[in-house]
C-alpha cells in the first residue's frame, strides 16, 4: 500500500517525539512493504513565527492531499500569558479542526498492565479499564458566533451552538465505535440546564432504536465526571459535545497514570489526523526526555482507523507494552528505576519491530 503521510511536528516537544514516531512509521512500513512519502508541514506558534500565520494555507493543502496527518502539538508559552496577543498557535489548531472537518475526536482510555501502580486511582479501580471517549470536535462553545467583549470590556460572552447535523453526525458515529466494542454507548450532556444538550438528548433518544443491539444510557456531565473516577470500567464508548470532551478527556487521562501515554485520532470530513493528547510541554522541550510513546501510539491509530491496517498497528503496540515491560521508559513513568531518553526509547521500539517474526 501506499501511504501519503502529511507530518505536522508543531511545537514544544512536537518535533523530538515526531522524530520517533517516524522513525517506527519507517520501520513498519518497511516490514509490511508500504510505500511511504512523508510531506512536512508547519503549524502552531512555529506557523506564526514563518508566515505570521498558526495554519499557513500551505499547510491545508498539504492535509487535504494526504491520506492521513501525524500532528504533535502546538502552543507556546508566550501566548499563554498575553491575553492580547492577535494570533495564537491554538488558532491553528482550531481552524485546522474546522477546514479538515475532523468532527469526531477519538480519545481511547487504557491502561498498561506495568503502570497500574502510577494511576492516582486504586489499582481494583483501573485495573481492565477499557473506553472510549468520543468528542465533538468542530462545534459549541469553540466555535460559536458571537463571541467577544462589550465596548467598555467589561462583559464577556461565548455562543454554544448545535445543529441537528452535527449532533446526528458524531452520535453515528459513536454507534459505530459502540459496535465494534462492547455495545454499550453512555451519552453526556447537561440536558437538565442546557438548549443544546437538550436537542442532543432528543437526537440520541431518536437515533437509539436503529442500533437495538447496543445500549444507550445518559449521564449528566457533572455526573459523569465523578463516575469516570469512581467506577471507569462501567464506560465502553462515551460520546459528549466539544467543550464538556475537552474536560473529561484530561480527567480520565489521569486514570492511565501519564499523560504521556494516550493517543487520539480526529475524523470526519476530509483527511483523518492522529495526535497525542498531551500538548507541547514547552518545559521538557529541547531536552530529550519526553515521553514518545503517545505519539508512537498515535501512529498505531493511523495504521488501524487510517488504513485498516490492524496487523500494523498491533505490532506497533505490542513493542511499546514491551518497552514498558523492559522498563524501558521516559522519566514520567521510570518511578524510581533508570531513565532513558525519548530517542532511547523511541530506539529500542524501533530495533523490536525491525527484529521481531
Ligand atoms: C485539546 C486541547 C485543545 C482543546 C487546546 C490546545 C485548544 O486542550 O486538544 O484537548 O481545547 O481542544
Ligand atoms: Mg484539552
């Protein structure tokens, strides 16, 4: 096969964990016979920094002719702290978000069996957590106009907005994801206070009976909160509007024990994107400690929900529970023992896929 990979390294840590992640791209294709053509793109505040712009329409055009995109992460904290800086790397992303049409945001929550003991949470908790969280990723509170300031500054406002199209689009598609799993899908929303949860509440009553053999149940989101901490095995699939995705995907990342370890994948409309969810740790950037295996698992996404290639993308993760099991690991996770660097380990994955049958 052939597989035309667009890579957006980004910012911060961005760069060093992509260096990895393409380097056990390189050697999975290698092994399976995959073509691969590896187009860069820029994106975030180095976006902002070459053309004045988060998400240069170079960039876009790049995305819309590849197959699939391998984003890192963008932000800076120079932006962070000027509430009045004009363009922000987030820009980028967000736009990028929308011209791709990346709607579904697919969050999966695992846990790895050597780092039971690094999750806040007790062990008979987490121990077999298994879900996914799907998140609304081009709509409400991100995206709504009007937002902005009345004239005197002193009054702020945000629109959440929904269409019957938009919430029909991403419940289907977590019905599919239902389906393939355990057949169970749980829907967030804040039905009780909110307009737009109440339509998707209808719109998920409505859609309900075209899948009889998944079942569907409802949660408030304050709800939802406390039993992703309090009982995180009761999730299969879990699918929520944007800005309540946003929050309980960072709660329930905690429960894997790093934050380092969890991929995504955004679909929808044109060319799928898969990225860690960790952001840039502006901190550890430049250093070569950061936790590559996010990245490198986002990789295994793109192989599996990009090109259906399971068989790829189990490979790839058999090497990263192995490097774990090796203790061959990013400081995040070494809990005492020795840390190795990120390309140490990006390394060691890269030497188990080319070596193993
Ligand atoms: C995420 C991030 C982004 C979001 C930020 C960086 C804009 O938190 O992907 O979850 O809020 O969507
Ligand atoms: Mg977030």
């Amino acid at each position: 096969m052939e597989l035309k990979i667009a890579v957006l390294a980004g910012d911060g840590i961005g760069p060093e964990i992509m260096e990895q992640a393409l380097a056990v791209t390189k050697a999975v294709c290698a092994k399976k016979g995959h073509t691969l053509s590896l187009k860069e793109g820029i994106v975030g505040a180095c976006g902002i920094d070459a053309t004045g712009d988060p998400y240069p329409e170079a960039t876009h055009n790049l995305c819309m002719e590849s197959d699939a995109v391998l984003f890192g992460a963008i932000g800076d904290p120079k932006y962070d702290n000027d509430p009045n800086a004009k363009v922000r790397p987030e820009q980028g992303l967000l736009r990028m978000r929308k011209q791709l049409g990346l709607y579904g945001n697919i969050r999966p929550v695992m846990t790895f069996p050597s780092l039971i003991h690094k999750s806040p949470l007790r062990a008979d908790l987490v121990e077999g957590a298994d879900f996914v969280c799907i998140r609304e990723l081009t709509g409400g509170m991100y995206f709504g106009q009007p937002q902005g300031r009345s004239e005197d500054g002193n009054t702020a406002y945000d629109t959440c907005i929904y269409t019957r199209e938009e919430v029909e689009r991403i419940l289907h598609l977590a019905y599919k994801f239902a389906g393939q799993r355990r057949k169970k899908l749980t829907v967030v929303d804040k039905a009780n206070v909110i307009a737009t949860s109440r339509l998707w509440r209808q719109i998920a009553q409505e859609i309900a009976p075209q899948y009889p053999d998944i079942e569907t149940d409802f949660l408030f989101v304050d709800n939802a909160a406390m039993r992703i901490i309090q009982w995180p095995k009761s999730f299969d699939v879990l699918v929520t509007e944007n800005l309540f995705g946003d929050i309980l995907t960072d709660e329930a990342s905690v429960i894997t024990g790093s934050l380092g370890l969890l991929p995504s994948a955004s679909m929808g409309i044109h060319t799928s994107l898969f990225e860690p969810i960790h952001g840039s740790y502006p901190q550890a950037a430049g250093k070569n400690i950061a936790n590559p295996l996010a990245m490198i698992l986002s990789v295994a996404l793109m192989f599996e929900y990009g090109f259906e290639l399971m068989e790829e993308g189990a490979m790839i993760r058999e090497a990263v529970n192995a490097s774990m099991e090796a203790g061959i690991v990013t400081e995040d996770i070494a809990d005492g023992g020795k840390a190795y660097s990120t390309s140490e380990v990006g390394e060691w994955i890269r030497e188990y896929l080319v070596h193993s049958s």
